[in-house]
C-alpha cells in the first residue's frame, strides 16, 4: 500500500531533516512554496523568486513548475544525487548529475507544505492506436520502418490475403509489411511467410518481409530467423503524433507508382 505523509507549513529545519529522510529512502516528495532556482551546466540560468511547485522522484528526477502551465520551468532528469542544506537562513535542495556536470540549485525561504511519498504503480500504459492508424502513420512517414522505406500501395491482394504496406527499401528491394498493433505472436509471422512466398512467385527481384509491431512474443524472433523474415519495432506514440499533425494530407499523396 503506498505511504503518504503530508506535512503543512513545516519549519525549514524540520523540512530539511525530512527531504534527507526521503532521500535516503528513495521516496517521492513535493515541496510547496516561495523559492528560486539556479542552474549551471550546459547553459546557465536563473529564476527569480516565485511561489512553485518542486516535485523529487525516488528515480532522482526533478520538476520545477509554475502555479500555471504543465512543463516545468526547470528540470533535471533521473539519477541525480542531493544535498539538502540550511544556509543563510533558507532551505536549499540541490540537484546533481556529475557525469554531464549539470547542478540544479533550489533555495526555499518558506515552505508551505511538504509531501512525502512512496508510491507503487505496475500498471502498463497502452496507448489506443488502431492498425488502420498505424498503416496511415507508417504511409505518412516511412521512416517510422527504417530509413529509405518508400509505400507504394496498401492492402495489396494477393493468393493467401491483403499485404497491410506493399513498398520498396533503399535498395531496390520489395517490402512486404505485415502489421500488429498489440504484441504479434507467430499466427502473425505465419501470415507474413505467406504473402512473401506469393510475392515471390511472381517478382523478379529481391522480397523482403517485415513484421511491424510494438512487441512481439516469446519464440517469434527465432521463427523470423528461421524463415529469414525480419522484426521493426513501431512506436505507438508516434505513430499516434504522426496521424494527428498530418490528418489535412490525403492518403493517396504518400503512394509510388507499383513496380
């Protein structure tokens, strides 16, 4: 069960000795209140005092945010270390990464609420993309396949069924493009061997088949090595960018002539 304590308008002495406590433990916590911020690393920067919203993760990432808007001022990513001090009477947190040398300094002269916690999320995210989306996506830009990808037609008839993505590689080859929009399992490279092998019959150059998928299962790379087909990784959230910046185009604008 997560654990949660909240803290409301806590000396800057006690906060300091319960953000160590927190990072010590790896704990997630926010502090609410009036500070400001110095940056030094790739750039350099400053923010004037402000009243804001520091969140620490256990991961050691840092967030500084504004009373408005949702990206933070200032940032540091995870595995940062801390130095929590007191010093001319305010409260300072600091963030590190050595390797990039990056130090991201927060001074509080008041703290108006501490919130420590130690969450647990498993969950997965999923991200609610259609197969129909992600052939419009790749269609739009191919190179979400691999560089030099160019479609030239969409469920291609052929003996065994519709080839999702039908094209050509950078070098000439032909592209067979079988696409999932979960994790593919061999039912998926089964079909894909299929439509290579009717391709095949009839083309007279080089056929390459391809699964698409954001996963696939356990055996599937060993099966696709066996029949010597191939495995692209598609990331759904930018297949998921891609169809909603580019809905004015028509779907036909992205086609090649057919060999």
């Amino acid at each position: 069960m997560s654990q949660i304590s909240i803290i409301e308008k806590p000396s800057l002495e006690s906060s300091e000795v319960e953000i160590k406590k927190a990072i010590s433990k790896n704990r997630s916590f926010i502090l609410i209140g009036h500070c400001w911020v110095e940056y030094k690393g790739r750039a350099r920067s400053i923010l004037e005092p402000g009243e804001r919203v520091m969140l620490v993760k256990g991961d050691g990432s840092v967030l500084i945010h504004r009373p408005t808007g949702y990206k933070p001022v200032n940032w540091q990513p995870p595995e940062c270390y801390f130095r929590t001090n007191l010093a001319d009477g305010d409260l300072v947190v600091e963030a590190i990464r050595p390797k990039a040398q990056e130090s991201l300094k927060v001074f509080f002269d008041q703290v108006y609420v501490l919130t420590v916690m130690k969450l647990v999320d498993e969950g997965e995210f999923y991200l609610h993309v259609s197969e129909k989306e992600i052939r419009e996506a790749i269609l739009k830009k191919p190179r979400l396949v691999e560089k030099g990808f160019k479609p030239v037609s969409y469920e291609k008839k052929v003996e065994p069924g519709f080839i999702d993505v039908y094209g050509l590689d950078g070098e000439g080859k032909l592209v067979v493009l079988e696409i999932k929009r979960g994790r593919a399992g061999k039912d998926a490279v089964i079909q894909l061997s299929k439509y290579v092998e009717s391709v095949k019959s009839t083309a007279g150059r080089e056929v390459r088949g391809v699964l698409a998928a954001p996963q696939i299962t356990k055996g599937v790379r060993k099966m696709l090595t066996t029949l010597e087909l191939e495995y692209k990784r598609i990331d759904l959230k930018k297949c998921a960018q891609v169809v909603t910046f580019t809905r004015e185009k028509k779907i036909h604008d992205f086609f090649h002539r057919e060999p």
